[in-house]
C-alpha cells in the first residue's frame, strides 16, 4: 500500500480528530449538571426553568442524528464531520456570551444540533476508513472517551462549584468578588469548547476528503416532524411535566411506530427502509433502544442518586463516579483484547448481564459499599458493551450506508437514553416515594429492561463477510491528492 493510502487508514490521522470531537461532545453532557443552581440564581431563573438547559441538549441531538447519519453518506464523512463540530463551537459560543435564560437555551439548541452530527460522522468515518479487523478496536476507544469526558465532566464540574463556593465563604474577600464566586462563573464551562473545537477541525481537516455517494439526499418532511415530536414528547415528559408524564411516553411510543410505517411509503426516506430487511441491524436498533434506558439511567443519575441517598456534597459524589468510571475503561480494555478471542456477540451479552448486574444492586442494596459495587459492576458491563453494536451496524450493512445505519442506531439509542428521565419524572409524580426510593424504582425497571436485552442479543446473526468489505482504497491523483477509484 502506498504511503497515502495507508495514510488514508492510519489511526494516527483519523483518530484524534474523532477522540476529541467525541470528548467536546460527551464532556457538555455532564459537566453543566453541578452547575445548573448557579446558573439559576446567575439568571434569576427557577431550577425547573434551568432544566430545559439540559432537555434542549438532548432533544436536538436526538433530532440531529438520522439526518446527520444521512448527509454524512450524500456529502461526505469528513465535511459533515468538521461542519458539526463548527455548529457546536457557535452553540457554545452563544451559550458564552448569554446574559439570560432564553439565550442560554436556544445556544444550547444550536450547540445540541452540532453534537448530533459529531458521532455518527465520527462512526462512519471509522468504518470507511479503517480495516474490519481494526475496527472494533476504534470504536473502543471512541466510547473510551465518550465515558471519559461523562466521569470528567462530573468530576471536573463538582469540584468547581465547591472550591468556587468555599473562596466565596472566606470573609477577607470582598462582597462583590464572594457574590461572584457564589453564582460561579458558569460562562467558563461553554468558552473550554471553542479551543478544543478549533483543535478538532484543524486535525480533521488532515484525513484526506471522502467521496461522497453522490445520491440526492431529498428532503424527507414527515419523517423530521416524526423524529421531532417523538424528542419533544419525551423532553416533556422529562423536564417537569408529571401529571401526564406517562402520556407522554405513550405518545412518544406511537410517534415512533408511524415513523417506521411513514418511512416505507417515503420517496426520499429520512431513514432508508431498505435498512430493515436486514434482521441483525433491525435487532441491534431495538437493542440500542432498550440498552439506552439502562445505561442513561447509571451515567445520568449516579452522582444525583449518590447525592441524595448520603447526603454527599457535589465533589465526593463526582469522586465516586470514579467507581463507575474505572470500571468502564476497564471493560473497554478488555473488550477490544477479547473481540477476535469471544466474538462481538458474546461480548454484547456479558457487557449486558454485568449492566443488569449493577441495576438490581443499585434497586436493592442502598448502602455505600452496595452503590459503589453496582458502580462498578455496571461500569464494567457498559464498558463491554459499548462498541460491539456499532461494530456489527458496520458489518450488517454495505459501506455506502454506513452513515445512515449509525445515525439511526445513535437516534435510537438517545431515544431509550431520554425516556430514562421521562420514567424517573413519572415515578415521583405517581409512587410518592422519596427521591432516593424513585430512583431504586427506576434502576429495577432498568434491571427488567436490560435483561430483555441479553435472549436479543443472543439472537443476533453472525455478520456476512460482503457486508464487512470497505469502499475501494483511495489513490493519489496527480499533484498528490487523492480519491477514489
């Protein structure tokens, strides 16, 4: 192989971009949390009101993906790539220099659309450019970091609260600076991403340009109004509307339904039916689905959970997520070792049993030494699981489609993630329990959940080896650039 074609599937040249394209990505859903009191009383807004700072995150992800997925394959990996990155750095630039709530909210959005581009461009990007064998070692590392940025962002942004708030009680400061620090600077959280998105898009800019398959995207209307009012019913049942928030899951539910059936009908299908008569990614998408309640459940609410259930400050709850964390890497570790030994089947299946794990510890056992263990068994049990779903899409299907098939497998993977607050919500509005209790309730109903997952993952077919095949390698044209053949 020539020295740029095998630039073309060096690590060395795709993968940083992609690692800090997916860190940028995950650290903005973690580090606000601990933030959003001081936001609010920065704003002079309600914390019921600084919740929709999260909800939008994940709504417009949500919304962003198939379509990303989609233009991925119609013009290409690397430019949806660097494009999304870029609306990201303006979301955040906005969410910087906001001065109120409603402008907080909509950089947010813009900053939400841009992150659901980031991985599915990031995903096809590594099964168009890097070998099968070497592919499931890639996607480890990408959830690698993914889960890293989620643990640092919770660390990183508990311990800055709390050493903002203990300079603010030192009384040889002045009342202006305390009141300062007491609010916190909040607006540092957003400006860290503008540094590290022009990081991103200069090292991207070095993967040689993808040619794109060059069929018309179209503009599928009904299936963006569907894939909108599936992300805006679940927000709604999340973000502070209990009394119909099982209404809301039902109508999400059913939006859901008539998207599949709208998408067969379509001339120009958002997300191609012809995906789904293929029975492996069909069972991978369900799995995406229901494995995402689970493991949205862990991620999410773990330093709230710890916090309410031990009366922890911010700091010592982000310090055990580490728990959580170190386990997660570990699984990831060992899953990339043992992919060729077990199979990307058996790993899915032991990532998923130890996820199940760690739910009915958490559902069961309260006690500190109880929640740390089930950190750590759940930890473990996503680390193994993270990758093989992605790995088999990229089998499953041919290469042209790799972009559509993995921004639907990450919509419906953010879609089991945003129905976990939508069941946390119901259960404090229905039960009457405690916090600490609602949230057991919710980890057992994730237990049931993920252990629904394990007879459908055992069901999933080995991959064909036609499917596994990659686009010809680039060649250099003249003046040295290169393209495909």
């Amino acid at each position: 192989m020539s020295g740029q074609a095998g630039e073309r599937y060096s690590p060395r040249v795709l993968l940083p971009p992609v690692l800090l394209g997916i860190f940028m990505r995950a650290l903005q859903m973690t580090v606000i949390a601990p933030s959003l009191l001081n936001i609010a009383h920065s704003l002079g807004a309600t914390l019921a009101d600084v919740g929709w700072v999260m909800a939008v995150y994940a709504t417009g992800s949500l919304i962003a993906q198939p379509i990303a997925g989609r233009l991925s394959d119609a013009r290409g990996r690397r430019l949806l790539f660097i494009a999304s990155v870029a609306v990201f750095a303006f979301g955040s630039l906005v969410c910087a220099l906001s001065t109120s709530l409603p402008w907080l909210i909509a950089g947010r959005v813009v900053q939400s659309l841009g992150a659901g581009g980031v991985q599915p461009a990031a995903i096809a990007l590594i099964g168009q450019r890097v070998p099968p064998e070497r592919q499931s070692g890639a996607l480890y590392a990408t959830y690698g970091m993914f889960a890293l940025a989620g643990a640092l962002g919770a660390v990183l942004g508990g311990a800055l609260i709390d050493g903002a708030q203990a300079l603010a009680a030192q009384p040889y400061l002045s009342a202006g600076l305390r009141n300062e620090l007491g609010s916190f600077p909040w607006h540092l959280i957003f400006w860290i991403n503008l540094p590290l998105a022009l990081i991103t898009v200069c090292l991207a800019l070095r993967i040689p340009a993808d040619q794109p398959n060059g069929k018309k995207a179209g503009v599928d209307a009904a299936a963006i109004a569907l894939i909108c009012a599936v992300a805006l019913s679940l927000m709604m049942a999340a973000s502070g509307a209990q009394r119909f928030a099982a209404a809301w899951i039902v109508l999400a539910m059913l939006c859901l339904a008539a998207l599949s059936a709208c998408e067969r009908k379509a001339a120009h299908p958002l997300i191609d039916p012809a995906l789904f008569k293929e029975r492996g990614l069909s069972l991978v998408s369900v799995i995406a689905f229901l494995s995402g309640i689970p493991i949205f459940s862990v991620t999410m609410y773990a330093a709230a959970y710890y916090m309410a259930q031990f009366q922890a400050t911010a700091a010592n709850s982000g310090l055990a997520l580490l728990a959580l964390a170190l386990p997660l890497g570990a699984g990831q570790g060992a899953g990339g070792r043992l992919t060729k030994r077990l199979g990307l089947k058996a790993l899915l299946v032991a990532g998923l049993i130890a996820l199940a794990a760690g739910e009915i510890v958490l559902a069961l056992v309260p006690s500190r030494a109880g929640v740390l263990l089930a950190f750590a068994l759940a930890g473990f049990g996503m680390g193994l699981a993270s990758a093989p779903p992605n790995v088999l899409v990229l089998r499953y299907v041919a290469a042209e489609r790799s972009g559509a098939a993995t921004g639907f497998l990450t919509m419906m993977g953010s879609t089991g993630a945003i129905t976990a607050p939508a069941l946390v919500t119901a259960f404090l509005h229905y039960s009457g329990l405690t916090i600490p209790q609602s949230f057991r309730l919710e980890y057992f109903a994730s237990f049931i959940v993920c252990t629904a997952c394990v007879p459908l993952a055992g069901l999933l077919p080995q991959p064909s080896d036609e499917n596994a095949r990659l686009p010809a390698p680039l060649a250099p044209e003249a003046g040295g650039r290169i393209s495909a053949r």
